[in-house]
C-alpha cells in the first residue's frame, strides 16, 4: 500500500470552463486526477491544470497554486497524488469537484 501525507484540499477552479460536464457522470470519490503545470498561461503565470484521463477539468485556484506549480516546472509532478474528495452536482459549478493531493512518501 503506497503511503501518502495530506498535502491541501481545494475546489476545481474552472470547472464551467472545461470538459467537466461532458465527463461528469464518471467523477467520483477517489477518482485519481493529474496535475500539468501550464506555462504561458495568459491569465496565471503559475497556472496548473487538472486532468481526468485526457480530459482538462479546470485549474488549481490561484491562490494556492505557487508551489505545487515549483515542484511540477522541476519535474516533481510524480511526488503528488491527487484524487476527488466531494462531488456536490447540486452546487454551482466552480463549487461541484473538490480534490485531495497528497505526497507520496518515498520509500
């Protein structure tokens, strides 16, 4: 079993943006996603987005997304982990996905 230490939780920022409502249905709690670091960004010069499978779901917001974007630039992306922990449909959608990264411990 890999061990992980919780890292941050935050919504998909987005969301309304991207394919999210075309993959949806398949989004679920403990869905496992990925983060790409997006240089060149016009909007965020630390811009990392969120992937399910090829499908772009959104970004990390903003405001929390200065290291995380370090560590991906430095070719660290595989020290995360990062799943779905909430799926509310019944919410706005920036407010529907909430993720979970976590490190993942060396072992």
């Amino acid at each position: 079993m890999e061990k992980s230490i919780y890292y941050m939780d935050c919504h998909i920022a987005g969301f309304k943006y991207w394919d999210g409502a075309e993959v949806f249905n398949h989004l679920q709690i403990g869905t496992p996603l990925r983060l790409v670091r997006e240089k060149g960004n016009a909007y965020d010069a630390e811009a990392v987005s969120i992937y399910w499978k090829e499908s772009k779901l959104g970004y990390i917001p903003s405001s929390m997304n200065t290291d995380i974007s370090k560590f991906l630039e430095m070719g660290y992306g595989q020290i995360f982990k990062v799943t779905i922990n909430r799926v509310s449909p019944e919410k706005e959608p920036n407010s529907q996905i909430g993720i979970v990264i976590k490190i993942r411990q060396r072992i």
